[in-house]
C-alpha cells in the first residue's frame, strides 16, 4: 500500500495523469472536492479532536481503481477515517444508503405490488448549538412515540428515516447560528391509502406529532405522496446528516470549529440512519450491508470492468497543494 506521512507529498511529475472517475450515471465522481473539505476538516479538528484531525488527514489519500481499456473505473481499496462529519466518508455513507433504499423498495415491489409509499418530513423547533443535543434526545424520543401510536401502526407498514441537520449561517437571518434538526421518511403504506377511512391528512399528522414531541406550538410536518423509485425522495431518506457547507464557514474560522464542536458532540453515538416494518425485514433477507459501520469501497455504485484484456490496477495519490488526486506508478 502506498503511504506518505500526513498524507503530503510534493510536486507531481509532470506528465502526471490526474483522476477522472465516472459513475454509472455518467457523471463524474467529485473526490477531489469532497478532498479538498477534509482536509479544511482536519485543520478545525486540531482545535477540536486532535486524534480524529489525524484521522481525517489519512483518510483516502490513496485510491486503488481496478481499470479496462474503456476507461471504466472501479474502486478496490481506499482507507476511510470515519469520522462522522468527514466529506468524504459521509459522501459515501450516502451513496451507500441510496443503493440499500433502492433495492429495499425494488425487493418490496416485487414481492408486495400493493405497496405504496409517502415522503413525510418530521421537524422541531430550531436551537441554539448548546441545546442541539438536548433537541436531538427530543426529536428521537418523539419518532418513538409517534411509531408507536396506533393510528400510526394501522397503516405505516414500514420506513426508512434519516436525520438532517442544518446549520443556519447567513447573517441576514434572525435564526443565524441556529441549527435545524428534521427526519425525512420514506414510508410503506397499501396502495388503498387514499382512500383509507384511516388516512392521516397533514394536519392529523402535525397534531400527533405534537403531541408525541411534547410541545406547546404545532410543529412543521410535510407529506407527500410518490413513488418508492423516485429517485429525489430516496436521496432525501439517503442524505447523511450534515453537509460540510453547514459547519465549513470560510470566512469565519471561529463559527466553524464552534459548530464542528457541536456537531461532534450532539451527533456522538447516534443512529443516524434507520429502517421498520417490512423495510427492515426486506434489507435483512436481501443482507446488506449496514450503511454506518460498513464497507464504504463497495457502496452499489461500482461500473462493471468489460474489458477482461485491458483489466490493470491504477493507484492514485492526493496531492494536497495541487487540490487533486494523480495517478502513480
């Protein structure tokens, strides 16, 4: 395995090829950008976690691709760091929880064609950050509640859930500095929903919520019908919980490691990424892998190597000064 202290290296050659690395979708895979945030990640962790900075500035600086003559790429081997707000392992946790939600629903359309599916988005009040953990136990211990009521349990098959929480940072705002945090569901329900004396309108909804919330104002609760292959509303249940433009704020070096602190803190130990019901039940006989703790190499998104000829290895190292990743030999 390649390795370089610190993950630094000088000047590439100058003939040197730098990454390119399509996804299935045709789309180029971002790393470098994703890179580049960790490594202003690392710099707060300094100030913040001095072990996780470490981790952080070790994390994927080699990327081992297996290649063909087509110039398809497949990821073999890459060290992540884990920690929770890096950009690049959250990257990938979300790449991976969008491939599980997809077959889960696939395995349940085959299986149970008089499925259905809502979007429905959960929210409280937002918080100070040093109230965001004690926001986060409120917001949890609600959803329990709330899956466990009975109107709920009579036509709530089954869900995915995510936690996202965002951090306002535009000055003009009177919630400046306040962070936001909500849970975005993609649930089962029959196909007769609609048309269910039990139907749960959006303001039957926000009232349980309320309640199982314990609160004295009406919470903002959205529902939407859609399709269990929309793509939009699997990548809303497949974000991670924070994006790095929430807690990176360039132009004030203090608001960002005061916000990767509280981000750190409240998110400790947390199940960020849930699933019940007949979910829960399909992503266990299909065996996939967990999106928190698992593989982030292998996460669904891998092209298919054609070429068995042209089958090669290629490494590619990040070169922090350069902002980008350049193959080695």
């Amino acid at each position: 395995m390649v390795h370089c202290q610190g993950g630094v290296r000088d000047s590439p050659p100058a003939d040197a090829v730098s990454l390119t690395d399509v996804g299935r979708c045709g789309r180029e895979r971002p790393w470098a950008v994703y890179k580049v945030a960790n490594d202003y990640l690392a710099v707060a962790y300094d100030s913040v976690d001095k072990r996780k900075a470490a981790r952080l500035r070790e994390c994927c600086n080699a990327l081992v691709f297996d290649a063909d003559g087509t110039g398809a790429k497949r990821l073999v081997s890459a060290s992540s760091c884990r920690v929770r707000l890096c950009p690049l392992c959250t990257w990938r946790r979300s790449l991976k929880a969008y491939y599980n939600t997809m077959r889960v629903v696939d395995f349940i359309n085959q299986h149970s064609p008089t499925t259905s599916y809502i979007f429905v988005t959960l929210t409280i009040r937002n918080c100070i950050g040093a109230a965001l953990s004690e926001t986060l136990d409120t917001l949890y211990a609600g959803l329990q509640r709330l899956c466990q009521r009975k109107d709920i349990r009579a036509v709530w098959r089954g869900s995915v859930r995510n936690l996202e929480v965002t951090h306002n940072v535009n000055r003009d705002s009177k919630d400046y500095d306040t962070y936001h945090p909500h849970i975005h569901m993609l649930v089962a329900v029959n196909k007769s929903y609609y048309h269910d004396r039990r139907y749960i309108s959006r303001a039957k909804l926000a009232a349980l919520w309320r309640d199982c919330l314990r609160v004295d104002y009406m919470p903002q609760v959205d529902i939407r019908a859609c399709k269990g292959t929309d793509a939009r509303a699997v990548a809303e249940c497949s974000k991670y919980a924070t994006k790095y433009s929430d807690y990176l704020i360039m132009d004030d070096w203090d608001l960002t490691i005061d916000t990767v602190r509280t981000l750190d803190q409240a998110l400790a130990n947390r199940r960020l990424i849930g699933y019940t019901g007949i979910m829960r039940d399909a992503k266990a006989r299909l065996a996939l892998d967990d999106v928190e703790d698992g593989d982030l190499v292998n996460v669904g998104d891998g092209v298919e190597i054609v070429d068995d000829v042209g089958k090669h290895r290629e490494v590619y190292w990040w070169y922090s000064g350069y902002r980008q990743y350049y193959k080695i030999d």
